[in-house]
C-alpha cells in the first residue's frame, strides 16, 4: 500500500495555497459588500436531497457522488453522501429553519470543499471547494444580474479576463417548458441513432439532458430545439431584462442558446463564467435562477437564484495572470548576540503590529547564513541588530533587492520600509 493521496485529490502547498486563499479571502470581502450572510452547512448529507435536486438523470447523481455508510451497515435507503454541490443543502436548511415561510426573502454565502468521482484533469479534481451564493425570494431580473455584476466585480478585483455565456430555460409550469421538453424528446426519438446508450435512457426520463451528452452534447445542443425559442412572454421578458442590467453595468456577456447546465433545478437564467486562461476546464463559475426548488423539497412556492466559484479553477487564473496580491514587503529580522536577539524579538513584534510579514531568523548562525535564508523565503528586506545598534538606537536596514543597507533608528523602521518598497517595482 502506497501512502500516497488519492487520484483526483489535492495538497496544496506554498504560493498554490497561498493563491486559492487570495480568492477565497477575496470572494469573503465581496460578500460582505454585497451585505450577504454567512451559512455553514454539512459536509454529509441525506442521498434523496440531491435525488430530488441536483436530479436523478443527472450526471452528478448518477455517476459522482461519493455515497457514505457507516462500516456496520448494509447498503440502504439510508446512505448518506458527501456533498457534490452546495445548493440543495443550503435551501434544507432555509425549509428546515421554517425561512421559507416565516421570512422568505434570505441572502446566503458559503465556502467549503466538495466531492464528485469525476476524471481528473488540470482543473477538475474529485475534491474541490466552491465559494456560492444563495438568494431567496427574489423573482426580479435584477437578482439574476446583481449576481452576475458580483462574479464580474470579484474577478475585476483579482485582474482575471473572463466572459459570462448566459441563457434563458423558461419556466416550469405552466408555460415554456412543457412544450420545449416536447419538442425535444420529438427531436431526440427522430435522432435515435445518433444519441449514445446513457442518452437513451436519458431522453424519456429527461429529454434536457441529452443537451449535456459528455460524448457528443456540442453537437446535439447545436441541432436541437433552443428554449430561448419557447420561452413566454413573461420569460422573455424577464431575460431581456437581465441582458439590460448587464449591458448598463458593462459585464462581458454573450448569449449562449445551447447552455443547458447539467443540474436539473434551473428556470430561466442560467451562465457560466469562463476564463481563457485555465484549458479545457474554463468555467470558474456558473449558476442561475431556480424557482421551483424550494417547493420541490417540501417548502413554500419561493424563488431563489445563485452560483458557485470554483477556487481552484480561479486560482489557476490568478496564477496564469500577471496580478500580483503580496503588497506587503516580507522582512527578515536578525539579532546577533543575547541583547540582539532580545531586541529583535520586540522590534518583529512591532513591525507586525503594523501589518508587516516578518519573519525571524534562527538566532544559533553566522549572518551570511540568515541572508542566505532570508532571500530564499523572498524577504524584501533584512533588518539586523546586534549590541552596537542597541546602544545606538538603530537597526541596519538591508533592502535585498536593491542592494543597499543603511542606519535607522529603530522607531522608524516601519515608515522606511514601506517607504523603500513603494519606490521598488512588485516582484
Ligand atoms: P457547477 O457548475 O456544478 O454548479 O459548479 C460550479 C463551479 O464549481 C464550476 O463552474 C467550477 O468552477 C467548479 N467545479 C465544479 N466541479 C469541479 C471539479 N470537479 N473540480 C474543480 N472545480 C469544479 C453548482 O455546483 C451549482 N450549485 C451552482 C449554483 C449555485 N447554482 C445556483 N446556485
């Protein structure tokens, strides 16, 4: 047995991790401007919740969940499974806290892993976490957008390209749908021969789904019917809206007649948010209005709209980019002799109370090797203090990338640092 980690699993170590928990942090302080709450949900959950949300004919219920039973178990109506996504969960627990009746209109984000036994590739792991938003009771275009100009203002922020693909499925009942899905499943029964065994059994139970074939979905979605045809007229309008808001606030969208998106709950607006700079899996984040939702899992008739921000896909974004997020200058202290290394552990204390990285250096080496240390962990700056600058009042202050090292009195070692790295260009 290898101890290795499983295939599709991931440890992410130094700038990897340091670049997921820029978007995270990011996507955290977007949130708090848009005025939305927190909510923390399970890691583990009932297997019929995403039966009856995600959907049974749904590649995620079908093929990916990772379904839990405890070691002293048989398999069961009860297995419990490991979240594949974080919408069904959050709207369970709206229902279960009695929201959906007492106090409808509610705004959530969350962030946390989540699990699919999908085929890894650069981008696609079968561990990943998302950073979502939930919002209920709003059945305005105006939520759809707003959402939208979120993912655009978190992506402006951390200097990605990206475009929204955006179309519109209709309403359930009593309107487009219905006739969509008809003319569909007449499309489906007459292309027989070209759709794969799964799509088959697929189109009788769900004939969207053969949209979103894996083997040959771009091909069939661009021959098919298009719900942006069937949609009524409050549909439509209600689309046309959502380009509005977004042309008004400028956010890169086309739409996209063949988007279908492989999760059954979706009415009316769905996107993606795609980014060229991360291969073939290019979507960092996609989502859209589902309306019938809450009702579906035992709540009232309330609307609710959201999406979901890959991290990882964002991050390797971000690490393609040429954003640079450490704007604070990282600083190596020294201290030679006992008083030195005394005074150095009050001056990093200092520093650090104002907002510098600073790292100290092992106190038992000669200074050539702490200099050594100190550009290996990509420190801007050395300040070094021994029993002479004590007496003095001073510290050496070495700015490593320049080159230079001069005197400073110790109370203001924070101005001159900041002050020499905002003359320095980024690294
Ligand atoms: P989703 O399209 O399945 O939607 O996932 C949203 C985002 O999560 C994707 O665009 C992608 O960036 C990331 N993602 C998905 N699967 C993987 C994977 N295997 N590896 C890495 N990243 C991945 C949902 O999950 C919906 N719950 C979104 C939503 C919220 N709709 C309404 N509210």
């Amino acid at each position: 047995m290898g101890l290795t980690r499983l295939r599709g699993f991931q440890d992410l170590i130094g700038p990897d991790a340091r670049a997921a928990s820029i978007v995270e942090e990011r996507a955290r302080a977007v949130a708090r401007r848009y005025n939305l709450s927190e909510i923390r949900i399970p890691m583990m959950e009932r297997i019929q919740l995403y039966q009856h949300s995600t959907g049974e004919t749904s590649d995620i219920v079908t093929k990916q969940m990772y379904v839990v039973r405890r070691s002293d178990e048989g398999a069961g109506t009860d297995d419990m499974v490991l979240r594949p996504e974080g919408t069904p969960s959050v709207v369970r627990a709206y229902i279960e806290a009695g929201l959906d009746r007492r106090d409808p209109y509610q705004r959530y984000y969350y962030l946390g892993p989540m699990l699919r036994y999908e085929r890894p590739q650069k981008g696609r792991y079968r561990q990943f976490n998302q950073f979502g938003v939930e919002i209920f009771g709003r059945a305005d275009a105006a939520s759809d957008a707003e959402l939208m100009i979120m993912i655009d203002d978190l992506t402006h922020e951390l200097g990605l390209q990206v475009r929204f693909e955006i179309n519109s499925l209709g309403c359930d009942e009593p309107n487009c749908r219905p006739a969509f899905r008809a003319a569909l499943l007449e499309f489906g029964r007459a292309h027989l021969k070209e759709l794969c065994e799964d799509c088959h059994q697929r189109l009788e139970r769900n004939p969207l789904r053969i949209l979103d074939c894996k083997i040959d979905g771009d091909r069939i979605a661009e021959a098919a019917p298009k719900s942006l045809d069937y949609l009524c007229d409050e549909c439509r309008k209600h689309f046309d809206d959502v380009k509005q808001f977004l042309s008004r606030r400028a956010v890169p969208f086309v739409v996209k007649p063949n988007l279908v998106r492989g999760l059954d709950y979706y009415t009316r607006t769905a996107f993606e948010v795609v980014s060229a700079s991360v291969g073939a899996q290019s979507a960092i984040a996609a989502g859209g209005r589902y309306d019938g939702l809450v009702k579906e899992l035992g709540g009232a008739a309330v609307p609710g709209t959201g999406f979901a921000i890959g991290i990882e896909r964002t991050a390797l974004a971000l690490q393609a980019s040429e954003s640079k997020f450490d704007a604070h200058p990282r600083v190596a202290l020294v201290g030679l002799g006992d008083q030195g290394n005394l005074a150095a552990m009050s001056l990093a204390h200092d520093l650090r109370e104002r907002d510098l990285p600073v790292e100290l250096l092992p106190t038992d080496r000669k200074l050539k090797a702490a200099l050594t240390i100190a550009s290996r962990m990509g420190a801007a700056f050395i300040v070094i203090i021994g029993e002479n600058e004590i007496a003095r009042g001073v510290v050496q202050l070495r700015d490593l990338r320049a080159s230079t090292q001069r005197e400073v009195a110790q109370g203001e070692v924070a101005e001159a640092i900041r002050k020499a790295a905002d003359a320095l260009p980024p690294d």
